[in-house]
C-alpha cells in the first residue's frame, strides 16, 4: 500500500520553509499531499487559491507531491485522502507545545494516524509567513525566505498599501 502523508498548514503565503519540509517529506512518503486550511477565523493575505496556485508552481518539480485545501477537521480530511500520516515542521520548543497538544487529539481521534516532526533546516529555523509579511509589508527584501514569485505576490499586495 502506498504511503500518503498530509501536510497541512495555512501557507499564507508559503516560504522556504515550507518548502523544505514538503520536499524532504517527499523523499520519505510516496505521497505528500500539502493542504491549505481553510481557517474562516483568521484574516490571511492570501486567498486560498491564491494559496493553493502559489504551492502548486513553487512545487511543479515534486511529482509525488499534490496540493488541495480543506475545511473542518484534518483527521476527517486524513482519512478522506486514505493517508496514514501527518507531516508537521518543528522550528524552536515555542512550536513544540501546541504541536505535541495537537498530535495528542489527533491521536485520540484517529490512533491509525501518525504524525511525524521533521526539524527544520537551521538557516529556516526563525522563518513563519507572519514573519515574511511583516517585512514585505514595509517593502523591505524577501528574496532569500521565499521563492521568486512568492516574492512576486507580494509585491502586488502590498504595492497599494503603505
Ligand atoms: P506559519 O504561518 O507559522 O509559517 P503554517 O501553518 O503555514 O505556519 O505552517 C505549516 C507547517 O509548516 C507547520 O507544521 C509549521 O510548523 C511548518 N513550518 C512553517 N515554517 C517552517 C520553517 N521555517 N521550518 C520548518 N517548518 C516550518
């Protein structure tokens, strides 16, 4: 049976970081599917499709890797796409509390499912898309935390806004 593992997130908008998770989890899984959350209580930059357009370029090369969205549970959605996995970047102890919380409820949900951290790459280990936003918003350079048309959006974004 194939491996499939999710990676979930908001990806508003997706950096290196991210990338790097997703293509170290590739050479792990058969199938990596990166799921944009659909999280109607936070206010993102991007829209999910937008979210969604951005991973699918930045990840065009990855051919077992797929991009999709969802809303509600990600254990419903898990077991919806037959997967057996969870793919979560761990940058410092601050993401450890809320992940190891999470891991455990999701354990409790669904004990077939496993949720595997993969430590992030030092020179990624400061980098969040809040962080991201925060700089491109006062138009300072984000070339080397995001791809070049990730780099590209949000200049368009923010090219209104002072
Ligand atoms: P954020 O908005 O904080 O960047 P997301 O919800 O989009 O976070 O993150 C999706 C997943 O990617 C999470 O598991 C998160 O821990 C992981 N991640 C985000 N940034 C990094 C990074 N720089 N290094 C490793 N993992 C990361």
């Amino acid at each position: 049976m194939a491996s499939i593992a999710v990676c979930p997130g908001s990806f508003d908008p997706v950096t290196l970081g991210h990338l790097d998770i997703v293509t170290r989890g590739a050479k792990v899984f058969d199938k990596v599917i990166v799921a944009v959350l659909n999280n109607r209580s936070k206010q993102p930059l991007f829209t999910v499709e937008e979210r969604v357009q951005l991973l699918k370029e930045v990840t065009k090369d990855l051919p077992n890797v797929e991009i999709d969205s969802f809303d509600g549970l990600l254990i419903d959605y898990v077991k919806e796409k037959e997967a057996s996995a969870i793919i979560k970047g761990l940058r410092a102890v601050s993401d450890f509390e809320y992940e190891m919380q999470m891991a455990s409820i999701n354990r409790k949900l669904d004990e077939n499912v496993e949720t595997f951290f993969m430590m992030t790459n030092n020179k990624y280990s400061y980098l969040s898309s809040s962080i991201v936003k925060e700089i491109a918003k006062y138009h300072a350079p984000v070339a080397d935390l995001v791809p070049n048309i990730v780099e590209k959006a949000l200049k368009e974004k923010y090219s209104s806004v002072t």
